[in-house]
C-alpha cells in the first residue's frame, strides 16, 4: 500500500459540486481508502469501546505503521476524538456524534485540531480562535486551525479560547465540533492540504473556523486537561508506531544484508556489521516491550478524571519518555537502514529512504523532542513519581546503571527553573535510555 501512496496521488481537495456548491471534499486514492475503511470496520476504534481496552487500537497501529504510519494517523484521531466524546459529552452529544464514530460498518472519522499558526506547544498563549456561547453546550468557533492532521473528519475536538477571557489556561477549552452544522451545511471551510515530507498519505491542511458550532465538553473542568488527556493517546500511539517503524527497517536492513555479499561472504556477517546488527535487535526488543508497556499504562487510567490518582501522574512521566525515546530511536533506525543499503538506500525506487522520512515525522508529531523533555521535567519533580521510578528499577537495572540514573536526577536538585532546562537536554536522554531498559525488563517478566 505505501508504493501505491508513493507514486499515485496523495489526498486531494474538491472545493466545489458541479452546482457551484461549496463542498471541501477530501479524495483519497483507491488502495488507501479501502485500507482505512477496512480497519474501521475490523474494530480499530468500536472494539476498544466493546472490550474496554485500548490495547486493539495499539495491536492493530503497530500492523498499520510497520507498512505505513500515515495510515494509523487517521485512526488515531479518530480514537482521541472517541476518548473525551465518552467520558465528558453529555447524552445528546454522545447520541449524535460518539455513536457514528464506533459504528461497526461505515463509521465516521475524528479528528483533532488545536495547533495554529504561531505553534502547537503553547495551546495557552498561541490560541486565537474565539468561542462565543449560544445557548446551553451550543458554541460558535470563529479563527483558522494551521496543521489539521485527516483535515475532513466526521467529527473533530477542537481548542478554543472562551470570549471575554484573557489568553491563559484559564479561558482554554475543547470542544467537539461536527462536518456539519443543524442545517447540513458545512460547518468549517478548507483552505489548502499541506505538502509533506512523508505520511503523505494522510491529508494535513488548514482550515477557518466561521461562526462553527461545536459542542463544550465540560466547563467544570480546565480545558487544557482534556487536551493532555487527547494527547496522551496520540502521543503512546505515536510511540507504538515508531517501534513499528524501526522494526520494519530493520528487517529491511537485515534482508538486504543476507543476500549482498561483499569480500567474500554476505555482509550480514562481517564483524562490524554483524556486532551492529545484534545491537540493533536487542535495542528493538527494548523499544518494542517498553512502548506496550507504556500502552497498558495508559489502559489503566485513560478512563480516569481530575482529579488524577499518582498512577495517572506516572503515566504521565513514562509517555513523555516514550514519545521522545521511540521517536528517535525510529529516526536513528532508518538512518542505520539507508547506510546498511549503501547507494541502493537512498534510491526512491527502492523505498528505504521513504522509513526516514516518516520517521522523521514522527519526532514531530504530538510534541518534539524537546516539549517532551521539558514535560518530563515538570512531572519528575513530583515527589511521588520519582520515588516509584528509583523503586521500580532498582532491582531490574545493574548497580552502576542504577547509580547514573540517580546522579542524573540528582544533578536537578537545587537548581533554578531556568538552569534545569538549559541541563535537561544533556540529563533526559540518559534518563530515557535507562528508563526504558528497565521497564522494557518489567514488561518481559
């Protein structure tokens, strides 16, 4: 499917009917489509709400990036759009936009919408799209939304400041927002799909927001919880999706490296390369338990509401780990794939390259490197996580690994906010590292 994305057409818009009617119609090639509607109707989104788990949305992603993570993209809007609909949207809301959402055959798509033009790290500050109340849950949205991942969902949550408020995480919520508004009209316009380096195969585009009604999902509550709660999974999908991403280039990288020979004897087994390899496949091992352990993290609390147990709080901490060391791990994965390929690995033909590309975009997604450091930095200092965290890994790590990672922690101890960020990017890596050494060994046992 990823060589028909490549070289048919990506998403195209349809702007107007053949009437002059505005529309805003996202085309799709042929393999793609059915692709995706396959796996809507195999359960992707509607059997994690039957089985109560999350972990069919996790196992069938892992299949879906292993051949194309733009194809998982969808999906996980969709589940992140179905998450808060099913915990915070009242019965009218759930009735008429939840339910087409976990339909067993021909369910709609979600979507979720927040960054603008000024960034997506800084929601509080960065949001400009103004909500004005109606009547009773009713809302009007009115601003533009920059990178709109499955630009054409069904159904989309969407960030919003509420009029009158001051730019802060005061004013800040989520609101749920349908295709459609009471009348069947359109209820947002598209102004371009984006050109991508990779995931190609979902479209991304802008979009503005005029006199759009949407639906506030719970007011008692600070928006900005339930958008970390939409990212939360976004974010441990993005990290199952990036293991698979690795896997699929290593097995690239070890097929090619069995068949080509060079001095002799396939270079699968020169010593360099073969070290490399064996390096390679325990680092992936790692990764892979460490992501699903993550994943079954999230399982036990997604359900959960402020205020938020200590379990929920380390969670939170593991996520931003995962996100960040998965991520680069893929990136460093496909790089090592190309240059285990040589010449052949850069040839469009033959397809490896494209694993860099979309691995490079998964640092991207759902926060960069470094908002995921910053994040974990601001949840490490909770008491309660750090003690968990030395006590977990305290008798599953070697004694001097266990060491470092107490002097890595310790080295933030009375410094300044300000010093602690300009040190976390040296700390956090090694942090990572160990972190996922010992919880990928919890998660075998």
């Amino acid at each position: 499917m990823s060589t028909a994305v490549d070289r048919g057409k990506t998403p195209w818009l349809k702007l107007y009917n053949t009437k002059g009617e505005r529309i805003d119609e996202i085309g799709y090639p042929s393999d793609y489509w059915k692709m995706l509607r396959k796996g809507y109707d195999s359960g992707v989104i509607w059997r994690c709400f039957e089985e109560k788990s999350l972990m069919p949305f996790f196992l069938m992603g892992y299949i879906c990036c292993y051949y194309d993570p733009g194809l998982y993209c969808p999906y996980t809007v969709s589940m992140s759009t179905a998450g808060p609909l099913s915990k915070y949207g009242n019965d009218d809301v759930k009735k008429n936009l939840l339910r087409p959402l976990l339909s067993k055959t021909n369910a709609w798509q979600g979507a979720t919408w927040f960054t603008e033009i000024k960034g997506g790290s800084d929601l509080a500050n960065n949001t400009d799209t103004i909500a004005t109340h109606q009547k009773d849950d009713l809302w009007l949205l009115n601003g533009e939304k920059y990178f709109c991942s499955n630009m054409g969902g069904d159904v989309a949550v969407i960030s919003a400041m509420m009029e009158g408020n001051k730019k802060g995480f005061d004013g800040l919520q989520l609101f749920v927002m349908p295709k459609y508004n009471r009348e069947g009209k359109l209820n947002y316009f598209a102004k371009r799909i984006k050109d991508k380096i990779a995931t190609r195969s979902v479209p991304t585009g802008e979009l503005e927001l005029k006199n759009s009604e949407a639906y506030l999902l719970d007011e008692s509550i600070p928006g900005i919880y339930l958008i970390m709660e939409v990212l939360n999974i976004s974010r441990i999908a993005n990290a199952v999706g990036s293991v698979a991403v690795a896997q699929r280039a290593f097995a690239e990288a070890h097929a090619f490296a069995s068949h080509r020979v060079a001095f002799g004897k396939p270079v699968l087994h020169q010593p360099l390369l073969e070290r490399e390899f064996e390096e390679k496949s325990k680092q992936l091992d790692e990764a892979f338990h460490f992501a699903f352990y993550t994943a079954e993290l999230l399982n036990k609390v997604w359900q959960q509401k402020p205020p938020y147990s200590e379990q929920y709080h380390f969670f939170r901490f593991i996520a931003h780990v995962a996100k960040y060391y998965t991520a680069e791990f893929a990136a460093q994965t496909a790089k090592w794939s190309m240059e285990v390929h040589g010449g052949i690995g850069i040839l469009e033909e033959f397809g490896i390259e494209r694993l860099l590309r979309e691995a490079m975009i998964l640092a991207i997604w759902e926060g960069t490197p470094h908002r995921q450091m910053l994040d974990g930095l601001k949840v490490l200092s909770r008491k309660d996580v750090q003690e968990r965290l030395m006590n977990d890994l305290k008798t599953v790590v070697m004694k001097d690994e266990f060491s470092a990672l107490n002097d890595c922690l310790n080295a933030l101890n009375g410094l300044s906010q300000d010093e602690k960020e300009r040190v976390i990017g040296k700390i956090f890596p090694k942090v990572a590292e160990l972190v996922v050494k010992g919880y990928a060994t919890i998660a075998r046992r």
